[in-house]
C-alpha cells in the first residue's frame, strides 16, 4: 500500500508541474501490427506494413530503462500478438526480470501458443469476443472463432489454476441489444472478468474510414439504452464476482460521443505506448515519432517532443473511455480513490 501511495503522489505531482515522469506503472506493447480476425469495428487486419518489427534484441534493450522507470505490468498487444513466432521468449524475457505481463489477444491460437506463454510466466490473459454466440461472433469479427475461443480458455483453465482471464468486448451497433447475453458468456466460460469498450472514432479505431465507422458509432438514444443495459449486467457480474467496468466509467459512458473529457487524463505518465515497429506514444492518439531504434526510451521522455505531446494530452478532448487508459486515469482521480480504496488496492494485487 505504501508503494501505491508512492507511486501515485510521484504520478500526480509530475502531470501537476507539467514535469516529465520518473516512473511509468504500466508499459503497452503493440508487438505487431497484422491480425488474423477481419473485425468490422477494427481495421488492422488490413495493414499490410513492410516496415521491420521489433525483435527479442530490441526488447533487451528495453529492460534497463523499464525498472529505472518502476514498470511493474507490461500489458502486449497488437494487432494480434500470438502472430508472433517468438511470442514466448519475449513474455518470457520480460516475466525474468520481474515484470507482470498481460497478453492481449483474439484467443485463435494453438493449444502450443498458450502452453508456451504459461510456460514462460504469463498468468493474465485477456481476449476480444463481441459476439455472445458462434453467429454473432462471426458477423462482427469476420471469422469463425467463437468455438476455438471458448476451447482455448478451457485448456489454459486445465494448465493452471490461478491463470486470470477477461473477456473484452467493444460495444457498437452490431451487438449494443445483446448485452445481457453476455452475462451467461462469462458465467458459463467462467471467466474472472468482462469489460465493456465503446466503440471510439480515435485511439485503435482512428486509422478506420469515418464512412466504414459511422454506421457502428450507436444515436445519442441507443447510448442512453445501451447505459442502462451496462449498469443491469454490471451488477449481476459482481453478485457472481466477474470484475467488469467501474460504475464510475459507466456513469460516463455517454461521454464517450460528445467533445468532452470526464476527467483529466495520464496518458505518457501512468503508461506509454510502444508500437510494433519502434515509435513510442503517450497514447495510441499521440505519438512523440521519436524510436527506440535510434534513442532510448530514457531520453525519449525526455525530450523536448515527449514534453509536447504530454501538453496534447493536457489539452486533448476527445471523450475517450478505453478501459486500458480512461479506467488507469479514473483510478487517479481523487474522487475515485476516496471511495475505492478497496477496490483499488485489491486491482493493484491483480494487475500489477
């Protein structure tokens, strides 16, 4: 408990005084920028870069600068992260030298994949499904996966015991009247938790065509139904102990299609980004352009363009409610802390 008070006074007093910060908590890595689900609310999948990812030795490079700076979790994503070959060796490089790593993933994998990834330490998993059944999966994410999902997370629940896994779905058009549907997907997959992401016109989605995106953004009216919906199921997920969104983040919910901001928010201090191919960002919004191919991470924060995209940051208003950003910035907020200091304190024994 101490060191959380520690580290959230040295986060806050940082963005306060507009300084640079000493010490990052969370760590994103989009490990690679190719996916192997064709998502209609994603357009990854589509990329086609022959620009050159990192490799393990771009990793190793990392590791003096990620415990100077007090990273506890590395959270690796992508596209689709089980895409790359040595997925394992690099969960495990990160696992050897303390940190808690998070995999990311669509869950269409071998059993190997998995296997491996415990193997090297991983104990926390989380996996998009934004289909409560095999139809609904496949019309939205474009395969037909929903069965190998659910085999996957039987056998890592058969590998291990204490393996923690959450389901994440983003909410749209295409699935916003079967919300309470997923409450039986969680129940019966047994899960530890489901979370709910709205459907942005930034962040992942930003590179999307406004036209593909526009009919999947939910009417000011659908925002205040599906609202509603998230608090019923939010409730039935805590009487059985299935973590979900915080009711603060649903409260907020139908800011996430107006030009405001909720609460201020930490993004470039209580976690930076790292692309597949080097480029280090406040944000999936923001990016310094700066790489760790040619600087360190150390001296990327701080730069002169790390110092101004932490302005943007400051000044942005885009109504972003991602849990893997908004919810980090909600639990920064003295408002927040106050009343959930429990919670808090039993995420961070979770997560970190």
């Amino acid at each position: 408990m101490i060191d959380l008070i520690k580290t959230f006074l040295s986060l806050y007093k940082n963005r306060t005084q507009r300084r640079s910060p000493v010490e990052i908590p969370f760590f994103y890595i989009d490990l690679v920028d190719r996916c192997n689900s064709k998502c209609q609310t994603c357009h990854i999948w589509k990329n086609n870069s022959l620009e050159k990812e990192l490799n393990l030795i771009d990793y190793k490079r990392l590791i003096p600068d990620l415990k100077k700076l007090n990273v506890r979790t590395i959270s690796i994503g992508g596209g689709e992260p089980t895409l790359k070959e040595n997925l394992p060796d690099i969960t495990s490089l990160f696992n050897m030298h303390n940190f808690k790593v998070h995999i990311n993933s669509n869950g269409i994998t071998t059993k190997e994949t998995l296997r491996n990834l415990v193997k090297s330490g991983v104990s926390l998993f989380y996996f998009s499904c934004d289909g409560h059944d095999q139809e609904s999966y496949k019309k939205i994410r474009g395969i037909d996966g929903f069965k190998k999902l659910e085999e996957n997370i039987n056998f890592l629940k058969s590998l291990k015991k204490d393996i923690f896994i959450g389901i994440n779905c983003v909410i749209s058009t295409l699935n916003m009247n079967d919300i309470q549907k997923f409450y039986d997907l969680a129940y019966n997959w047994k899960v530890s938790l489901l979370q709910f992401i709205p459907i942005h016109s930034h962040l992942q989605q930003k590179e999307m065509n406004f036209q593909d995106l526009k009919s999947l953004i939910p009417s000011t009216s659908e925002v205040l139904i599906i609202q509603e919906q998230l608090r019923v199921i939010s409730k039935k997920l805590k009487k059985e102990g299935i973590l979900t969104n915080p009711k603060s983040l649903i409260n907020f919910y139908p800011i996430a299609y107006r030009d405001e901001r909720a609460f201020p928010c930490f993004a470039g201090h209580a976690f930076v980004s790292l692309n597949a191919y080097g480029e280090i960002s406040a944000c999936h919004q923001y990016s310094t352009g700066l790489n760790i191919k040619e600087i360190s991470l150390g001296e990327i924060l701080k730069s002169n363009e790390y110092t101004k995209v932490l302005n943007k940051v400051r000044s942005c208003k885009l109504p972003c409610l991602d849990p893997g950003s908004a919810g980090i910035s909600l639990r920064m907020q003295p408002f927040y802390i106050l009343f959930n200091i429990k919670n808090i304190y039993k995420e961070t024994q979770i997560f970190t």
